[in-house]
C-alpha cells in the first residue's frame, strides 16, 4: 500500500496534476516522528539530563571512600609508625585491592622493624669494643695488646658477619644451582681447624663419605655453616669437641657441641623473621645464627635450633635435595 496527494497545475491547455507517492511504512514512521518531536521530545529531554545528573551525584557519593582511600595512601610517609588503608565502605572489587596492598605494607613494615632492631643492636654492641679501645689507647701502655686483641677480634667477626647479612640481599637461585653439602662440611672443618685447636677444642665431620647435592651456592652455605662452627665454639668448653654431621636422608647438616644450649625462647622461634636473635648464649648481637637462617630461607630451606641432652646445642640446617632432573622443571 502507497500513500501520496496530488495538486493540480494551473495555466495548462488541459487539466494536468503533479501526485507525490510515498510507500506505506515511511509515512506511519515519518509522521510518528514528527508527532514525538511535536508533543513528547520537550519532555523527555529534561528527564533524560535529570537522570545524567542524579547518575553523577551518585557516582560522586559512592566514589568517597574511594578519595578518602587516595587521600590516606598519599599521606603515608617513611616515618609513619602504621600504613594502612581504611577498608571500610570501599566497592567489592577496591577493597579486595586495598586489602593486597594493606597486606605488602604489612610485609614492608616488618621488614623495616626486623632493620631498625638490627641498627640498634648492632650500634649498642660496638659501643663497647669502640669504649674499651679508646681507653686502652689512651692510656698508651705495652701491656694493653694482650687486652685490646680480643676487642679487635670480636669486632672483626662482627663486620664480617655485617657483609655476610648484607651479601644476602643479592642471593638469587637458579636451577642448576647445587652444592654437596660434603664439600661444604670438609672446607668449613679445614678452614675452622686451626682455630678451633688453638683454642683448646677439638672437630670432628660426619657422614662426608658419600655426596649430598642439595639446591643452594657453596659460598653463601660455606659462610653459614662457618658461622654456626664459631658460634658453637664460643660456647663449647675446653676440651670438648664440636661435631659438624650430615645426614642424607634429611639431607641437613648439623652442628653439635657440649655447650650451655639454647635458651627456651628461642627454640620456638621462626629465626629467618627477625635480623639480630638475642640470647644469652651468644655475644654481640647474635648475627651468625641469623645468618645462617636467613641464608637457608633464601635456598628454601630452614635453620632449626635445639638442646641435645645430656648438655650442648645442635644447629641444623635443612636443606632440599637436588637431582639433574630438577634443571628441567
């Protein structure tokens, strides 16, 4: 069906008429148009900028807690004692953000903790080396070499212990990375063997026959171990021995002596968490031990400390097995 009208022409030797047609559908659409711009458009057009801006308020409402979270993140400084976040009234998706980035502040500020307790304990330990020489030297007497020695020895193993902790953050573990923990224990015997006679005791290694390989570098292993062997012959007395033993089912090596043991408080705690480990078992500040653990953490391993009745402690560090097969994986 078409739709049209005609109009005649006028001042024509006979009756003439010009039609316009349209097809059916595009008239009813045409003149629906026509009508709802005519009587309904104004309306609706106020409406529609009504509802834009009743979206926008809305959006500006829920969006607060968003801004006050911005607001808190940027206020964050280094010396804030806590960083976190305020969860509370935040979109699903924002608060499951937030809370990941409450929980690496969280991590951070552990981190910065265990460094502060470090620096503080470290400065508080070489005060009193620093104060004996300073006295000793002012006196200017020959006699005070015999006394100044073991300060100054004391002081070296505390700054080697310093640049072992720091070699730690550099420590990175690949693959083919292996080491056999019976090499480790023969070159840390050797190296330990002249000191630990001169001072009245004795080494003995077990359990060397045969290879170990387990996942770790040998010179960070060799430096923990090394520090384990002079912790335990701090504390170890004259004439007793100190035994290093591997085992190769739990592929661990342990360090053993006849010394006062540890105290109880510190064979619950997860040594890797914190820098320096306080003990009345140790002097200084107790980095070796620290050391050693942080050093396995590094290799996926562990450090566990435990008395070995009758009398003595034994450190073991805990390590994983390596095969050829693990360079594929």
């Amino acid at each position: 069906m078409r739709y049209g009208f005609a109009a005649p022409i006028d001042g024509t030797d006979r009756p003439l008429f010009v039609e316009v047609v349209f097809p059916g559908g595009e008239m009813v659409f045409d003149s629906v148009l026509e009508e709802f711009i005519k009587d309904i458009a104004w309306l609706w057009l106020p409406f529609l900028l009504l509802m834009l801006l009743a979206n926008l308020g809305v959006a500006h409402i829920a969006l607060r807690p968003v801004r006050t979270a911005v607001a808190q993140a940027e206020a964050i400084t280094t010396q804030a004692r806590v960083a976190a976040i305020d969860e509370i009234g935040l979109p699903d998706d924002v608060r499951a953000l937030v809370r990941a980035v409450n929980l690496a502040f969280g991590r951070l500020q552990a981190g910065y903790r265990a460094l502060e307790e470090f620096v503080a304990d470290v400065a508080h330990d070489l005060r009193t080396p620093i104060a004996v020489l300073k006295l000793q030297l002012a006196g200017n007497s020959d006699d005070a070499t015999p006394l100044l020695k073991p300060e100054i020895d004391r002081m070296e193993r505390m700054i080697e212990q310093l640049l072992d902790r720091a070699r730690l953050g550099r420590v990175q573990l690949s693959p083919d990375d292996h080491v056999d923990l019976g090499d480790v224990g023969r070159r840390v015997a050797e190296f330990m063997a002249p000191l630990v006679v001169a001072r009245g005791r004795s080494i003995e290694l077990i359990g060397a026959e045969h290879p170990a390989p387990v996942a770790g570098l040998f010179d960070e292993l060799f430096r923990a171990l090394r520090n384990l062997v002079e912790n335990a012959l701090s504390h170890a007395p004259p004439g007793s021995e100190i035994s290093i033993a591997i085992d190769h089912d739990t592929c661990s090596l342990s360090v053993t002596d006849d010394g006062p043991g540890f105290p109880v408080s510190l064979l619950s705690r997860d040594l890797s968490t914190r820098a320096p480990i306080r003990s009345d078992r140790f002097d200084g500040v107790g980095l070796g031990l620290s050391i050693a653990a942080r050093t396995l953490s590094a290799f996926g391993g562990r450090l566990v400390v435990e008395n070995a009745p009758p009398r003595g402690a034994r450190a073991t560090m805990m390590l994983n097995p390596w095969s050829p097969q693990d360079r594929l994986t």
